[in-house]
C-alpha cells in the first residue's frame, strides 16, 4: 500500500526497522492510511474503467467487501470516505458491510 524503504540510519519515530542477523537491515516507512485508502480508491477506479459512484448495486457492495478486506474502515473517516466515492450514505455503507457480516456467519 505505497510503504517506501529506507536505510536504517533515516527511520523516523513512526517507521518500522527490520533486523536481519542481529543488525539493522532496512526501515520501512508506511503511508498515512487516509493517503492509502485514496489510493485503493483510485486503483477501484481505474479497474472499472468509470467511476465508483457509477457502479450499480451489486458492485458497490462487492467494492465495500474488498474495502473491508483491505482494512478500509480502520481508517478515521473511512466509511465517509467510502461513502463519498460510491455515491451513497454512510448509512448504505453500513448496511453492506452488515450485509456482507451475516452472509460470512451464514446468516442469509
């Protein structure tokens, strides 16, 4: 999700380094999740080849799973977020990922 690497000596507070034989091998530094999830977005987009909002129901709600999947709603406004892109309410996102909840447990 857009992480880049860097050499150990530049990692900053909030980068992860990693060890390889007991020493310093590489830092990685991840993006800001709310720059990521524009980015997933992006990437729906541009593989439906139109808009999110454009998508008919089914595919908004498929969207909404793989959006689940990728962590999408741990982000601070990311169902708003979602929401906005898809063209509907808040409240609609919640009612797919519900959806998409009871359907895992076997509910439906």
């Amino acid at each position: 999700m857009g992480a880049a690497l860097l050499p150990p000596e530049e990692a900053g507070p909030d980068d992860v380094v990693l060890r390889w034989g007991g020493a310093d091998a590489v830092a990685v530094r991840l993006p800001q999740l709310a720059e990521s999830l524009d980015h997933v977005l992006a990437a729906m987009e541009r593989a439906a080849g139109r808009p999110l909002a454009e998508l008919d129901r089914k595919a908004k709600q498929d969207a909404v799973r793989a959006l689940e999947a990728r962590g999408a709603f741990a982000v601070r406004h990311g169902v708003e977020t979602v929401a906005t892109a898809l063209g509907v309410s808040r409240f609609t996102v919640y009612n797919y990922l519900n959806r998409a909840n009871e359907e895992r447990r076997g509910v439906r």
